[in-house]
C-alpha cells in the first residue's frame, strides 16, 4: 500500500517509491489535506505528484536502469503549495453528468455512458434546451464558450507535445534550463528551422561521424507515420542535406526548412523479426492541481521482417498500425500484453544474459518510460498543462507516447500524441487495442469527474 511521510514543513507527501496497491494520490492544499481515493481504478497509477517537487523516477529499483542516472528530485521547481480556492458551481438545476463529445470514437463515447453520463451536442452552453456538458471531450471546443465550471480535455498549449517541432524544441529549452539537463531517453534530434539546430548538424555531418549513421527526417505536422524519410549512412539523401547545411550556414535552401532531423534508433530489439514500438499513455487528470497518471500501454508491430540496413523502404521502420493494408496485416499490428511478457522473459534468459541484473524486463521497460514522461510533464508544465487563456477552472488531457526499445532494453522516446484514437470494436482486427481503450478509458472518466467532484465539495 502506498505510504505517506512527513515533509519538513509538517505536511503529508506520497512516497511515490512505494509502487501503489491501492490507486490513491494525497493532495497538498496549503495546510489542507485532501485525497482523492479513487477507489473503482485497476490499472492507472499515480506518475507525478505534484506539490512544489515531483518525484521523477517512480517506483526506481535501485541499481535496474543501466548507466541511466537517477533525477535529483529537486529539480523542476513549481509553487510550494497549491492555494486552496473556491471553484464555481454550476447553475441551478443541474444534471450531474453530462459530457460533450462531437467526435465519432465509439470507446470513448461508451466510455462516458459506462459511468451513467448522457451525451450532449450543446458544447458551448450558448442558445438551445439541452443541459450544459460537465465533462466536455472534443476536438473542436471553442475556448470562448468554455463556462468556469466545465472541465474540457484541453488546454490552450497542449499543440506544444503533438507537433514534433514544438516538443523538440520545448526539451531542448528545458534542457538548458538549471533544471534540466540532456535527456537519456531521447534521441539526438534538430530542427532545421532553427540556426543553431542547423549549425550543430552541419559540425555533426561534416566532422563528426554523422555520415556513418542513419537518420529520419519527420515532417513535423504529419501524423499516423506519413511524411517520413530515412536515410541510411552515406546515402544521397544525407549526402545532399549535409550539402544544403553546408552552402548556407544562416538559411536553409532545402525544401525540407521546417523538417526535424532524429538519429535513428539502432540496436533494436525485434519481436520474432519485426520492429516494434510501445504505445503507452498519461493521463493529466488535473492541472490545478498538476495530477498525472500513467496507463501501460501496448506494443505496434511492423507489416515485415525488419532489415535494418535497408532504408529504401519505408515498411521496414514503420510500426504504425496505419500502414496495414489487409486484415491480416490489421490484425497481427497489435501484440498482446502476455505474449509480449513471454517474450520478454525469453530474450532476457536466452539472447541477453549480460543484463542478468534485471529480475522483471517488462517492468524494468515500464520503470523507464514513467520516468521519461515525468520529465516530459516536468518540462511542459508550464505551456502543455498550463490553464492560461482558458476560463475553466480546470481541464484534463488524455496523451499518448511511442518508445522503442533496444537489445538492451533501454527505452527511446520517439514521439507524443496530444490526441490519440480512442476506437474500440470497429473493423477487423482491433480487439486488441479496442479492448485497451474499453478498459482504460472509463476509469479516465472515474478520476477526472471525481477531481471535479472532490474540487466543488471544497
């Protein structure tokens, strides 16, 4: 059972070490105490506790990360406490849930009906005899029409962790922060836009071994694995990128101005041939006060057997599910959480016995990817997660994020997602992932509509 400690100044903290048996988060209002025991959660567990200092490595086995060094837990100072307040109750007579949802993603909907809600198409409360939504979930919000007591699944920057320019280069902004520094799980990345980017690319390909490496060029407003090149090494697509950096150091005369430039990920580890990737999720159930939770996710396979020295096609890299053509390919994309364990356990016995040191490989990969995404929140929280310019007193975001992993099984952030699919039972082959969204959304629904409960009742 999570357990609680004293901090210096007298109040009650989580011990976020103490790996959660019941799903509880203690909550610091100033010299109040408040908890949110949400009581109906199996599978979301608490990342980030945030009151002043999060803990950025939850539930760390001392001695499991290989040569990953532990964050201070001093770092990404915010307020010391959150200020207790009164929230706006919503006006008289009031349903007690309604949620608004105008986009056609059957688990979420269910999601909300699972959990006693109706559904309402009146998102701005302006004009009409429907009842005004509690929960609003869409894409489409208008945040003028936003009232004070609504929760909305947006905030005005959450754009910031979606679009890869705008997360590439808030990472390296926090990087150079004194509460930041290079982070272990992301791969080396520029953005040809900006000058400096530019510059450390060009010194990288022209004196470095960069050459001798492979690359991905990402567009960075393209989305389900389009607009992607790779390069290999040597290959003439670098060849002539690294003649553009070089014929002008100030401006970038290359159609691809605007692109980001990672370093491909080598030494992967492959399930029975295939690249993959893990899809995994948080939840930021409150963002006054910042709570966020994570949710295992599960792995995408790629359409074919991996060549990892063949660049020339695409198929060989892509592990997005978007790429399946036929239903068998639809339905071999996902692989189940067991069968993905099993294998685990078998390269660690068989292929990788150097990381003998690692008892749980599942969880050791799990471990990783919760304290990459509390450094991602710790580095966007003041833009991605921040209320400024929204008039409701509180939001939520429901983001996803893709790791790769390699043979020894360190984890590599590729990307998030401000807005993954929430399809459930639709077409061939997604009972797998339908069956994901089934389980996991409607306890999104139980955490945030208990913080809006808990907020109003003071």
């Amino acid at each position: 059972q999570s357990k609680t400690m004293p901090s210096k100044d007298g109040k009650m903290v989580m011990n976020m070490r103490q790996k959660p048996q019941t799903r509880s988060l203690m909550i610091s209002f100033g010299a109040k105490i408040s908890i949110l025991s949400i009581g109906l959660v199996m599978m979301f567990t608490p990342l980030l506790f945030w009151r002043g200092v999060p803990n950025l490595v939850p539930d760390h086995d001392e001695g499991e990360l290989q040569g990953i060094p532990e964050r201070e837990h001093t770092r990404a100072k915010g307020p010391e406490s959150v200020v207790s307040r009164v929230y706006t109750h919503p006006p008289p007579p009031f349903p007690d849930r309604i949620f608004f949802c105008a986009d056609d993603q059957e688990a979420l909907v269910n999601a909300f009906l699972s959990r006693g809600f109706e559904r309402t198409w009146n998102c701005g409360g302006v004009g009409g005899d429907e009842p005004l939504p509690v929960l609003m979930y869409s894409k489409y919000l208008d945040p003028r029409q936003i009232k004070p007591f609504q929760r909305p699944n947006w905030m005005p920057g959450y754009w910031s962790i979606g679009e890869k320019d705008q997360f590439v280069m808030g990472m390296k902004k926090y990087e150079s922060t004194p509460e930041g520094r290079r982070f272990p799980f992301f791969p080396e990345t520029y953005w040809l836009r900006e000058s400096n980017d530019r510059e450390e690319l060009r010194e990288r390909l022209q004196t470095g071994d960069g050459m001798n490496s492979a690359w991905v060029m990402k567009d960075p407003r393209s989305h389900r694995a389009e607009g992607i090149t790779f390069w290999g090494p040597q290959s003439e697509g670098l060849t002539s990128l690294k003649k553009s950096l070089a014929a002008d150091h100030d401006k970038l005369g290359h159609k691809h101005s605007t692109d980001v430039v990672q370093k491909y990920v080598d030494n992967l580890l492959t399930y029975n041939g295939r690249k993959f990737h893990i899809r995994t999720f948080m939840l930021v159930a409150s963002a006054d006060p910042l709570l966020v939770y994570y949710y295992d996710g599960f792995p995408l396979l790629s359409t074919v057997i991996h060549n990892s020295t063949n660049f020339e096609d695409p198929n060989n890299h892509i592990t997005n599910s978007a790429w399946a053509k036929t239903e068998e390919e639809i339905a071999s994309a996902y692989l189940e959480s067991d069968d993905f364990d099993l294998f685990l356990r078998s390269y660690l016995s068989k292929e990788a016995k150097h990381l003998h040191v690692i008892s749980d490989p599942r969880a050791h990969i799990t471990r990783q990817m919760k304290a990459a995404l509390a450094e991602v929140t710790a580095a966007f929280r003041n833009v991605a997660f921040s209320l400024d310019g929204i008039r409701a007193e509180n939001a939520f975001l429901h983001v996803g994020a893709d790791f790769l992993v390699d043979k020894d099984l360190r984890v590599w952030m590729l990307e998030m997602n401000a807005w993954p699919a929430a399809k459930g039972g639709v077409g061939p082959g997604v009972g797998i992932v339908g069956d994901h969204y089934n389980r996991m959304l409607p306890e999104m629904v139980d955490i945030v509509f208990e913080v809006y409960k808990k907020q109003l009742q003071g």
